[in-house]
C-alpha cells in the first residue's frame, strides 16, 4: 500500500489525511474508492488506515482522515460533536470528488463503531455515494445511551447535560471531563484500547460534555430509510456489549432495500488485527458488497438517471 499525506478543509477547519494507493494501481482509471471512517477518537491512523492495508489489496483507493480537533487537524481540541463529523464526511466525499484518478460513481462510505451512524447520516445527505458500509455501529443515541447506564447513573447524566447547556449558554463553554465520562467500555473493550489504542497519538484527550447532548440527537435508525436506493451493509459482532446487536438489527428493520446485515463472531473489537480469521472475512464481504454496489452505480442507466 502506498500512502500519501494530503489534507482538505471542512468548514474552514484544515484536515489531516491520507490518500492509500495499492501497489499495482493500474494507470488506467478513474478507480473505485472509499473513504473509510474512524469512531469516535477519530483518528485515521488507527482503524482507517487498518482498513484501507486491506482494501487496497482489493484494488480501491481509500482516504482516511482525522476529524476536526483529533491529532493534528485544525478545530477545537475536546469538541466531539456527531454533526460536525457528519459534515466532515460530507465534505471528505467532495474532496474525493476532485481527485482525478477517482470514479465519480464508485464512491463509498465505510464508518466504524461511533462512525457508523456517521456514514448513514453522511449517505443520506450525499446523493453521489455509491454504498454505505455501517460496522458495529450504535444508531439511536438516546436509546443506546440509556441502555448501557442504570437508572440512577442515567438520572445523573440528565442532570448534568442540562447543567451544560446552561453553563454554554451563560458561560460560552462545555464542560471538559473524562474521555469516557459518559462513555463507559466493556471491559473487552476497555482492555484493548488499553492494549492497542492508547498509544496512539492524541488518543485519550478530555472531551466536552456536549458530545453527550450530541449522542442523545443522533437519530440515524430514524432517517435511514431515505438512504435508499444507496445500498447499505450492515455488520455487527454478535456478543458485542458495548454497542449491543439490537442497534444494528433495528437500524437493518428500518432500512429500504437493498440492504445487508452481516453478523461477525466477536465482540466490539477483540477481532480487530489484520490477520484475525473474523477481521479478513469481513474485510471480504465488505469489498463483495462495493463490488456490486460500485457495478450499479456505473451502470450506464444508473448513471443517466443521476
């Protein structure tokens, strides 16, 4: 894989990014390509650039990026919020849209864990998206939340959303706390990031309360339908207990045709290295599923009517 450092703007805030090329890119293009997006630490080096060793080998070129304020690109540090991520998709999409050795029409979003509902909400606004591959994902924030605090820890987090608000309102600033104040991990997950993410530069940093606000607004299962006609695939670990399964079975029911649901044998992430059998075959299915996503959108009806 060949790696080159670029960087493009979201709503004036300059991001780090990579362009990944295979090592045998043909010169005869424009090529498929996906833009493969982390969850929500937001760092390209980790998950994206992960993914894009192995769809590249599929021949894709993939763009992975830092969101706004992660690492080394521009914008507040501490600042998680769903919608500002959304846009910088969004706007990963328009920049992928310039490269000239890209297909217009074989553009795909593929979003992990947080980012997941990320690429459903960034797919159903980008009309130019070819598929959307959503990965052990959580899509109603609110419900999500909820369902892994009990009553009395939900009760609290309540209060001191409310308490946020007015201290932005009447102080002009969020709250920073804890990483993971309101988003406690399994201890599956919380003994890998300890293991593999940690190290990870800017891994870690303390976030603003707002990013909870932030989560009980995502409402992805609910505009999921209007993703349609873009195909979405759908995968899942089926003992995942830091994004339970239902989110993703419920997120497939809402969904229009076409669409996929994968189940992985795993966890959140104890599968995630290169060469885990459960990480290769998803990587498999995933590239099966833009392969036929990417032979739709070219074709030359689909096209006339875009």
């Amino acid at each position: 894989m060949i790696e080159k450092k670029t960087t493009f703007f979201s709503e004036g805030k300059r991001l780090q990014a990579s362009l990944y090329y295979p090592d045998d890119l043909s010169t005869a293009g424009p090529h498929p390509a996906l833009i493969v997006n982390s969850g929500y630490q937001g760092f390209n080096e980790f998950y994206p650039k992960l993914f894009a060793e192995k769809f590249t080998q599929h021949g894709f070129i993939c763009l992975g990026f830092d969101y706004r304020g992660m690492a080394d690109s521009e914008g507040e540090k501490g600042t998680v919020l769903i919608e500002q991520q959304v846009e910088d998709i969004r706007n990963a999409v328009t920049f992928m849209l310039s490269q000239e050795d890209v297909d217009d029409h074989r553009i795909g979003l593929v979003g992990w864990g947080m980012g997941a509902a990320n690429v459903v909400l960034a797919g159903e606004q980008e009309r130019s998206v070819a598929g959307v591959a959503a990965l052990n994902g959580f899509y109603e924030g609110e419900r999500w939340l909820k369902s892994i605090h009990t009553y009395d820890e939900w009760t609290r987090i309540l209060d001191e959303v409310k308490e946020d608000r007015a201290r932005r309102v009447l102080e002009g600033e969020s709250k920073l706390a804890d990483t993971f104040e309101h988003y406690p991990l399994d201890p599956a997950t919380k003994d890998y990031v300890g293991k593999e993410l940690e190290q990870v530069y800017g891994f870690g940093h303390p976030t603003r309360l707002q990013f909870t606000e932030s989560i009980m607004n995502l409402k992805a299962e609910r505009v999921v339908k209007y993703l349609s006609p873009t195909p979405l695939f759908i995968a899942h670990g089926v003992n995942n207990t830091l994004h339970p399964i239902d989110e993703a079975v419920g997120l497939y029911e809402a969904a229009e045709s076409p669409k996929t649901l994968y189940t992985i044998e795993g966890r959140h992430n104890d599968f995630m290295y290169r060469d885990h059998p459960e990480f290769v075959l998803m990587c498999e299915r995933v590239q099966e599923f833009f392969d036929e996503a990417f032979r739709v959108s070219a074709s030359p009806s689909r096209i006339k009517s875009a």
